[in-house]
C-alpha cells in the first residue's frame, strides 16, 4: 500500500511542473513558484516512502523482502529525483524567458 502511495505522489510530482508549462500564460509567477515547491516536496514525501517501508521490513524481520526490493527502490528513487528536477528546471527556465 504504501508503494503505491509513493507512485501516486511521484506521479503528481511530475504533473504539476507539467501543468505550469502548459498553463503558463494564464498562470502567475507567484503560483508557478508555489506548484514548483509543491512538485519538490511532492518528490521529497515520495522518497522518503519506501525507506518508511524498508524500515517496517526491518522491524518484521523480513530481510529477504528488504534484500529484493532494495534495488527497484534506488532506480525508482533516482528516475523520480532527476525527472522532477528536470521538470522543474524546464518550467523555471521557461518562466524565467518569459519575464
């Protein structure tokens, strides 16, 4: 449940710095900063999730399942952390053109 969690944050992560590009004509500066914020700690709550989880696995003493998933966990948490960031850079430079 909580991998799921994480996907749905991630996922509306990515979408507001979407939003922004699209509607930013029709958006203030002040709310695009605050959707940019609101994407970065979207991505912040949505990494900090599955270390939440591996450390429940811990506390269960399931290490096998810790073991497995530890991998998927660093290539989803570093796909997440640089597509936002890209996102966020795309949205501030196109904002930043159009002062």
């Amino acid at each position: 449940m909580l991998e799921l969690l994480a996907l749905l944050l991630g996922l509306a992560s990515w979408c507001l710095p979407i939003l922004c590009l699209l509607r930013r004509k029709h958006i203030s500066h002040p709310k695009i900063s605050a959707l940019q914020s609101g994407s970065l700690v979207l991505c912040a709550i949505a990494l900090y999730i599955p270390s939440l989880s591996q450390y429940l696995e811990v506390l269960e003493k399931d290490y096998s399942a810790m073991i497995d998933c530890a991998t998927a966990f660093h290539l989803a948490s570093a796909v997440l952390l640089a597509v936002t960031l890209a996102l966020n850079l795309i949205v501030w430079g196109a904002c930043r053109k159009q002062i």
